[in-house]
C-alpha cells in the first residue's frame, strides 16, 4: 500500500453513504463469486437498487463477453461488460472498445504451446476471439476448464489460422502457470504482457491492454471520476484497475500484491465482500 493510501477498512469500518459513486466495478472469480463460482445471494436486489439510483455496475473479468452477458442476461441492458481483461468491452452488443493482438502473434503464443505439450507439459491455449474462443485440445478435462470462463467456444484443427479479431491467447495449465507456463513464455515480454491471472492461467495481450485501460477509457467517455469509481478485486489483472479508482478495494482472500495496491480491504468473496462493501458505502 502507498503511503499516499488510506488505511485499510473493512466493509464495517467505511462510514456509510459517505460517497458520491456513480461506477461500480467489480472482478468475478475470487471476488463477487465465492470459490464455488456462485453468485452472491443478494446480487439481483442490489443490482436492481444501483439502476434505481443511476449507478452503473460493470463485470470485469478475464472471462470471455459471451460468458459474461450469459451470467446477467436477465439484467444486462445498459450495463458494461470489460471482458477478456479489458481487451474488449462492451455495452448492449455494441462494442465499446477493444485492443486485437496483431496478427501474427497469435499463432505464436499456441506454437509455443504446442512445444511445451512435446515437452511433457499439461497445458492447452485458448486463443480468444471476438466471435468466439478457440481450441485444439478435445479432451474433457481441458474443454470442462474452458467452458467455465467460455461459453462461446470451439474446437479446430488448427489455432493458427482463424477468421476472427483475436485479442487475448489464455493458457491453461494444469500444474502452476506461474512456475511453468509463464516462464516459458518470456520471448514476448518484450512486445506483449504475459500476465499470470489464476493458479492455472496465463494470459497474453497486448502491451497497452489491462482492465485499468479500460475502465480510464470508460470512466473518460462516461465523465466519470475516480472519485466516483469503485473497484473490487483479488489477483494480479486487477492491479491497475484498482488504481484507477479512489475507492478501491481488495478482497481478504486476495493476492498480498493485490491488498499492498488497494487503499482499502473488503470481506473475502466467501463472506460476500462485494456487495457487504457496497451496502456500506452507498448506505443501501
């Protein structure tokens, strides 16, 4: 935590409605979702209240948008998706911004893959268009991993060749990503972000693209503050979005990275922090 910092407050700790917010921002798994991937009981309610008060609340996630948009289906018009960590964004269908890896890179990123699987390594890419996801693995403990975070998803020969805007490859390995995946992947950090953003997952994307960038480019066109931004998260893709918020949070389960970045603390995302935090602060 800077020094520049608040001290770290608990949902119970933040004087209520003490705030003017007008974006909530939150990440899914590890933070609104508990570790069961369930929504927090509530959600509806509070969404439902936000909209009444003129508050936009926005998902950010690795998650692909298709995933996202199937998650809130039943409340999702207005409402911003930042999916595949803020490399597209979108409201209502209508696509608000993206950052598509050049072409080229892709291809890459699964050759090195597939050298890794020659190598012995339990790993698999999905590389992440804006149509869909794509895969060349088909064995079911890998597709079970990827229909959790895309629903939108397909199996092809070969990964290289695709007809689709392609901003993220995610990789999942079955082992430790940061300890195997990540390093093997050094060549591109140089040019591309190779983020670890799970246990299991590694993601490649574009130098300039985070769900910070993307939550700035939205608050800008918006006219929305920091002051008015609330953010929640718990793993290293959130770090810059946190800073983009004066009111940002970390999770209790979150990365020790993570709680050093925020200015301040919220209940894990098995005790319901997301939205315990937002009673608080907006005196729901």
């Amino acid at each position: 935590m800077s020094s520049a910092a608040s001290p770290f407050l608990t949902a119970s700790g933040v004087p209520a409605g003490s705030a003017d917010i007008r974006l909530v921002v939150t990440d899914m798994d590890g933070t609104l979702l508990d570790d069961a991937k369930r929504i927090p009981p509530g959600l509806w309610e509070t969404l439902a209240e936000l909209r009444r008060r003129g508050v936009l609340f926005s998902p950010a996630s690795g998650r692909q948008y298709a995933t996202l948009a199937r998650e809130f289906a039943e409340v999702s018009e207005g409402m911003v998706f930042i999916a595949e960590n803020g490399t597209y964004v979108v409201r209502d269908g209508v696509e608000l911004s993206s950052d598509p890896l050049e072409p080229g890179v892709a291809a890459r990123v699964v050759q090195a893959v597939r050298q890794l699987v020659a190598e012995g390594v339990d790993v698999g890419a999905v590389v992440c268009g804006k149509r869909s996801a794509y895969v060349e693995r088909s064995d079911e403990a890998f597709l079970a991993e990827v229909r959790k975070y895309y629903v939108e998803h397909r199996v092809v020969e070969d990964a290289t060749a695709l007809d689709d805007d392609v901003i993220k490859v995610a990789l999942f390995d079955f082992g430790s990503a940061a300890h195997t995946t990540a390093p093997a992947l050094q060549s591109f950090t140089p040019t591309h972000q190779v983020v670890v953003s799970g246990e299991h997952w590694v993601d490649v994307m574009n130098r300039t693209a985070n769900k910070g960038a993307a939550l700035r480019r939205l608050q800008h066109d918006l006219g929305i503050t920091p002051a008015q931004t609330m953010v929640f998260g718990d793993y290293l893709n959130d770090l810059e979005m946190l800073d983009a918020a004066e009111w940002s949070f970390a999770m209790a389960n979150a990365h020790p990275d993570v709680i050093a970045r925020a200015r301040h603390l919220a209940p894990s995302n098995n005790d319901n922090g997301v939205l315990r935090t937002v009673a608080r602060v907006l005196d729901l």
